[in-house]
C-alpha cells in the first residue's frame, strides 16, 4: 500500500514521492501543507492532528487533486487501515456506475442506470482492445461507435464513449475520467440515461447513451 502527498492541489508543487509506512507526525515542512494526495494501493486515513488524533477521513486508491476547503492544508499525520477492495466484474460495472453518478449529481446531472446492451457493446470493445493490445476508440476492422452500439440493438438518438488505460480500481479511472476535459463532459452531460462499462487488464471502457 503506497501514497504520495503533495503541497499543492492539482498534484503540483513538492512531493513526499512514493511513501509506504504510516506518519504520527508528518514533519514540520508538511505540517498543514497537505492540499492533494495519490493514493496508488490501499484505504488510508488522514488526521487533523499529529499521532492520529482529531477529526479524520479514510480515502480509497484513487487521484484526489483538490481537498475540501474543510481539509486543505490541516492534515498533520496519517496512516494505512486496510488494502483496497477487490470488487467482481460484476461489482466493477456497478461501482463505476456509482461513481459516475456521485459526479452528476454534483453538477445537476440526473443519474445514469445501466443498460445492458451498453455493457456489451463497452465490453466488447473493452475486449477487443486487449485482445490487439491499444487503446483506440476504433480498432482496425472494428466498426465506429454508433455501428458498434447499434449492432447490440440499442436504438440511440445520442452516444458517446470513454476509454481508459493504466488505472487499477474504478476509483481512480473515473478520477482521470474527470480530470480530463473531454471525458469530464461526457461523464456529466445531461442529456445520457444509460451506461454500459468494460472492463479487463486494466482496460477501461464507458459507454454512454440517450435512448
């Protein structure tokens, strides 16, 4: 389980690099400093105060480019509390889901529901991309989206898709997702009801669509 705390949001200004062990105290330089954090593996728990103590949250492996005003710059020491969970497929589909919908809400966005037709055609497409070992919106002898979409029978009136690669929970591609302009957009546009979600060797793939 390893973390790497940094001064600034957004992942910039002095970093810890990559830490692995608890902090009672996490030194006079970072004392209160704390404004962004990755966490690459495990559920940690930061403290307002030194020697675990005081007011506390836990995070989940994941980028966290901006604390809450609440907790930006006041952490003072922090700890590991247990490894990440290790969802099914299954339970991965439904934990983007979650995810995605915990970003509209935020922005006025109603939530999306999972379509299964979706699923297949991001699975699909997920699979594919693994099998030629690239991530690209369309592979070579793959049909473009809307025909991807369209062969599963869903009948759209819009579409639109994200991809991922490199990210090891559902917390931390949908992280990415919204970090990045584009992706951002198309995980909180109004105008989607459905997804569909793929998923394989680190391979990621949102399928969205108005029906």
């Amino acid at each position: 389980m390893s973390i790497e705390i940094f001064i600034d949001s957004n992942f910039s200004g002095a970093t810890s690099g990559r830490l692995d062990k608890d902090s009672s105290y996490v030194g006079d330089f970072w004392n209160d400093k704390i404004s962004s954090v990755k966490i690459y593996s495990g559920t940690w728990e930061f403290f307002e105060d030194v020697n675990y103590q005081g007011r506390s949250f836990r995070l989940n492996a994941g980028n966290y480019p901006v604390f809450s005003n609440d907790w930006n710059d006041v952490i003072s020491s922090f700890k590991q509390v247990g490894a990440s969970p290790a969802p099914s497929n299954g339970g991965i589909a439904q934990r983007i889901l979650d995810l995605t919908n915990v970003e509209r809400s935020r922005v006025g966005s109603s939530p999306l529901s999972l379509n299964s037709q979706l699923m297949t055609a991001a699975q699909t497409h997920t699979d594919l991309m693994i099998k030629d070992n690239q991530l690209s919106h369309q592979l070579p002898g793959e049909p473009s989206l809307g025909g991807r979409i369209s062969q599963t029978g869903y009948k759209w009136s819009a579409i639109a898709e994200n991809i991922a690669q490199g990210y090891h929970t559902p917390e931390s591609v949908v992280s990415g997702w919204v970090n990045h302009p584009g992706h951002r957009e198309n995980l909180l546009s109004p105008q989607y009801q459905h997804l569909g979600v793929g998923y394989g060797n680190d391979l990621w793939t949102q399928d969205f669509g108005k029906s």
